[in-house]
C-alpha cells in the first residue's frame, strides 16, 4: 500500500487482487469472443453459400423445364 487509510489491509488487498485477476483475464476472454464470433461468421457464410446453391438450382430446374415445354412443343406453351 502506497499511504494508510482506515480502510483494513486485508479488504483492500482482496479488491486489488480482484482487479488483478480481472486484467489478468481479459486478454483471455477478448481472444474467446473472437474466436466465437469468428466460428458464427463462418458458420452463417456456409449456411448462405448452401442457400444460395439450393436457389440457384431451382432456377436451373425452372429454366430446364421451360426449354424442354419449349422443344417438346406442348400445347399452349411458347
């Protein structure tokens, strides 16, 4: 302790632990949140990339469709 104080020793060496600890911890559980948001991220880019596949094949098959409707010449089709 720098100077005394009426507060009691013990109590202000067990908040200056405290605050050591939680500085101790910090960089820890920075590090935690990132990997956590970078784990979401990718995660939601996965999920996007099959959505967009699993759109991107229902245009395919809509166009497929259409064509063959197109060749086959059913009637009142294009």
């Amino acid at each position: 302790m720098a100077f005394p104080t009426a507060v009691n020793d013990q109590v202000t060496d067990a908040v200056t632990q405290a605050n050591v600890k939680v500085l101790g911890d910090a960089p820890a559980t920075a590090m935690g949140m990132l990997y956590q948001t970078i784990a979401q991220a990718s995660g939601m880019a996965a999920g996007n990339a099959v959505a967009h596949q699993q759109n991107a094949h229902g245009v395919a098959l809509a166009v497929a469709t259409r064509c063959v409707t197109a060749l086959v010449g059913a009637p009142g089709r294009g």
